[in-house]
C-alpha cells in the first residue's frame, strides 16, 4: 500500500519547483507508458489503472487501485525485462496474482466483456529525490510531459502533465505532511487526486460529455461502532472522499456549478464531523483545520448565490411579470474565481492535515493517537447527542413561524447536524433510520428555499440601491411571498413529528 500526496503544479511556478528539485542529490529519468482497459471499461469503471512503463532500460508492469482512504492506494508492480527499439511487452496480468490489487485486476478482467486493448499512453520526463523530514524519508517525483489518446485513427488528443507527488518510503506519515505543506505553501501546488490514467480516460469521451466523478462510498463503520478515535478517522475519510474530487477540478479551472455544489456540501459534512465528533477523541481533530473549511465555504457560497440563487429566483420573477435588469449580468463581479479560492494555501494545507489524519496506524507509529472513548461509550456518546438535536430540533419547529430569521437559519443548521451526524453511524442504528433520514428532507429542501429567498432578497437590495430601479420588483414580489415560504417550513417540519424515531445504537 502507497501513502502519499499528489499536487498539481501551476504553469507560472514549474521553473521554480524544478530548480528546488535539482538543489539536491536528484535522478532523472525518461518515461512512457501505455495503458491498457478492455472495451467495456471494466478497468476504469472500477477505479483500476494497469500499464506498461518504460523506465530508463526497463519496462514495469503496474496495477493500482483505490485504497481505503483518501490518502492511501493499493499497487504492484513487476519487471519486465530490458526494453527493445520498436517493441512492447504483451500485458500479463497474472503477474499480480496473490497481491490486493492483482485480485482486484483479476476479479475485473473475469467480468469484462472482452479482451485487453492499449487506450492511451504517457510520454513524460521524471526527477525524483529524497528528502528525510521529521523521522519520515519521503520520495518527490516531477513529472512533466503529456498524455495521448488516439480516437479511432483520425483524431489524437493530449492533456499536460506537470505534477508533484510525495511518497513516504519510510517512518511517520507526520512527517510526510509536514514537508507537503512546506512545498504546497512555498510553490502554490494543490491537490490533485486526477490520475494519468483518469487523465487518458477523460481524453476517450467526447468533448462536452464528461460526467462528474461520483463519491465511492466507504465502508466506514460496519453495525458496532468503533473506539472513538477509529470513528473520527473514519467519518473524516469519508467527508474527504466527497471534497477532494471536487476541489481538484476547481482548482483546474472547472467551472461546472455541480463541482461546486459537492464541494460544499462535503465541506459542510466534514465541519459538522469536527465539531459533533470533537469529544469522541479529545486533541485527535485539530481546530486549525476549521477556518479555512469556513472561508472556501463562505467565498463558494458567494458565488452560488450570484450564480445559482440568482439565476433560479430571477427565472420565476420573469414568469411573474419581472422588468429587465441591466445590472444583474453573470453575477460574478466582485468575486474570485472559484480556482483561486480552492487553491488558498491555507484550505490547501489543511486538507493535507486532514487526509494524514485519516491514516493513523497505517504507518506503523505508535503513540501518535489519542485514546479517545471505547466502544461502548462511543455508542452511549453517539446515542445521547442524537436524542439531543432531535430534541432541539422537535422544540424549535413547534413555534418555527414565530422565529427570527436567525433562529430560524440556527434551526436549519442544527437539523443539517442530525441528518449528517445519523447519516455517518446509520448502519449501527436500530429501527428505521432510512425512513427517518427522508423524513427530513421535505423540512430541509423548504428551509432551502426560504434561505434562497432570503438572499436573494438581499442581492436584488443591493441591485436596486446601486441604481438600478427594475430591481424593486425583485425585492418587492419576494418580501411578499417569504410568509408562503415560512408556512411552507412549518408545514414540513412538524412532519418530522411522525416520523419513526430512531432507537439506541444497541450491542450486537
């Protein structure tokens, strides 16, 4: 199993990373590579990546798959002799036979519907070099070059190649996170979690008919809760696996609102997780990590509401009979680009600090964890603060409309807390809790619309103020409908009166 970082390296600061890895003992060396799947994707549909490296003089065969972390992957490799002018090795895979991810190569190769057939290749230079940090001997490797896709036999594509990845070789992954926020700050890197081989696989679609990476499940606690320590990491991994994506793609210019969506949501998740899941393992999750979630989230938020709110709000205003606004544009003026705000060095370092989190124990240190609750008081923890917000909760919907707008947001965030927190320890839930958790989301899709309306409100204020007079009726048609909305949440949420409750997180 591999533990490390992949960063992508912005093209104005390339010169710099490539002179900061000459300073020291440093080895280069040429590569291509050529990737095989088979027709019906049954490779890439399940995350596997199998090639065929020249390195120097000698080919390597290499499978990989995903780990069970963010930060982790399963991967092996086997030489294949000296490499000959003009030929290329024929894939084996029971070469990785009695390995994790040969099992996995293998399992997929049984299900395909065809044989194996080259997909794309890679045509890169690489440096690498050693750095000891902190007790951890760590591996950096550039590499710059490109990777090519032949679709039929008209048309090539290609897409760059410019990363830096950092892989522990040896001693505590803390050391290995420290030396990757020193080069992530000191060069601008960011994240990456876009492999060569998703790189290939993104060149055979068609243009424009890209689909969205989806979140892999994790199997993150089976029906008895663990420690409380092993939940933290546990949760965090799985809120990881639905912001890292996301924030790669940002960070690489998207521009796509979905991208977005998902990033806060998981952002969102992951803050609910630092905060609900603190006391489970006192000093294991580091606060440091929270305010730059809160700025990305905040800042991605602004965007979505000059983008999205506006955009869906502004639609219905039109069918009621809106004027023109001249001022409304793209909704983007003042903001930053959603690149530049993924790519802050401090959300960047913290989400390092995060993912090395998650895999304590993985590299054989001792000591570094928190004793944290055991398991039967994990589950009495979980079990209480539970009956807690869903008490909170209960309380504040019976008088919802009499609510400030305040209260009412605070409402909204504290039922956001109970669907996440249930959703993160369901399967150690007895009783319904799939019903309970759709039992939520009536109230929450209409506490959505109110706050939609709510800023909306606000930007077509501060439209009109700024000298646009269309804007009143914006303001004017929603100041109107907010008691139709707010009616609407008290309706939704004194269904969640009868919902089943959920029942104690039992022994097993």
């Amino acid at each position: 199993m591999e533990i490390e970082f992949k960063f992508c390296i912005p093209a104005e600061r390339v010169a710099g990373v490539n002179a900061a890895m000459r300073r020291g003992r440093f080895e280069p060396i040429r590569m291509e590579a050529r990737y095989f799947d088979t027709a019906d994707g049954a490779l890439s549909s399940r995350g596997i990546a199998f090639r065929l490296r020249r390195e120097g003089d000698q080919w390597v065969q290499t499978v990989k798959a995903l780990g069970d972390g963010p930060l982790d992957r399963q991967e092996h490799n086997a030489a294949r002799g000296p490499a000959t002018a003009g030929t290329v090795p024929e894939p084996l895979p029971r070469l990785h036979t009695g390995t994790v991810a040969g099992a996995r190569l293998l399992e997929a190769l049984h299900a395909a519907s065809g044989p194996l057939t080259e997909t794309y290749g890679t045509e890169m230079d690489r440096i690498t070099r050693e750095i000891t940090r902190q007790g951890a001997v760590v591996e950096l490797a550039l590499d710059t070059g490109r990777v090519v896709a032949h679709r039929g036999t008209a048309q090539q594509r290609e897409a760059r190649i410019c990363e830096l990845e950092l892989e522990l070789k040896a001693g505590p992954v803390a050391g290995l996170a420290a030396l990757a926020r020193q080069w992530a700050t000191r060069h601008g890197l960011f994240l990456s979690t876009v492999s060569k081989a998703e790189r290939g696989e993104r060149l055979l679609t068609v243009p424009g008919n890209h689909s969205h990476r989806k979140t892999r499940p994790l199997s993150t606690i089976d029906q008895q809760l663990p420690t409380g320590a092993a939940l933290q990491r546990a949760v965090v991994a799985q809120c990881l696996q639905q912001i890292l994506g996301p924030a790669s793609d940002l960070a690489e210019g998207s521009r796509d609102d979905e991208h977005m969506h998902q990033l806060r949501i998981g952002i969102r998740r992951l803050r609910t997780a630092l905060r609900e899941l603190a006391p489970l393992a006192p000093g294991g999750l580091d606060p440091a990590w929270e305010p730059p979630l809160v700025q990305v989230f905040q800042h991605l938020g602004h965007l979505r509401d000059r983008s999205q709110v506006l955009q869906r709000i502004g639609a219905e205003l039109r069918a009621a009979g809106a004027p023109h606004l001249e001022m409304l544009g793209d909704g983007s003026t003042g903001s930053a680009p959603a690149e530049h705000i993924v790519r802050d060095a401090a959300f960047q370092c913290a989400l390092v600090g995060l993912m090395a989190f998650t895999t304590q124990g993985l590299d054989g240190a001792t000591g570094s964890e928190p004793a944290g609750l055991a398991a039967k008081d994990t589950r009495r923890w979980v079990q209480q603060r539970l009956h807690t917000l869903h008490a909170q909760v209960h309380k504040g919907m019976q008088c919802f409309a009499e609510l400030s707008p305040d209260a009412q947001h605070r409402l909204r965030k504290r039922l956001k807390r109970l669907r996440y927190l249930t959703e993160f320890v369901e399967p150690a839930l007895d009783g319904p809790s799939a019903r309970f958790l759709d039992s939520l989301q009536p109230a929450l899709s209409a506490l959505g619309r109110l706050n939609d309306e709510r800023v909306a409100a606000a930007l077509y204020r501060e439209i009109a103020e700024a000298g646009e007079p269309n804007a009143w009726f914006g303001v004017g048609w929603l100041a109107a409908h907010q008691e139709l909305a707010i009616t609407a949440c008290a309706e939704t949420l004194l269904q969640i009166a009868k919902a089943p409750r959920l029942r104690k997180a039992g022994k097993r």
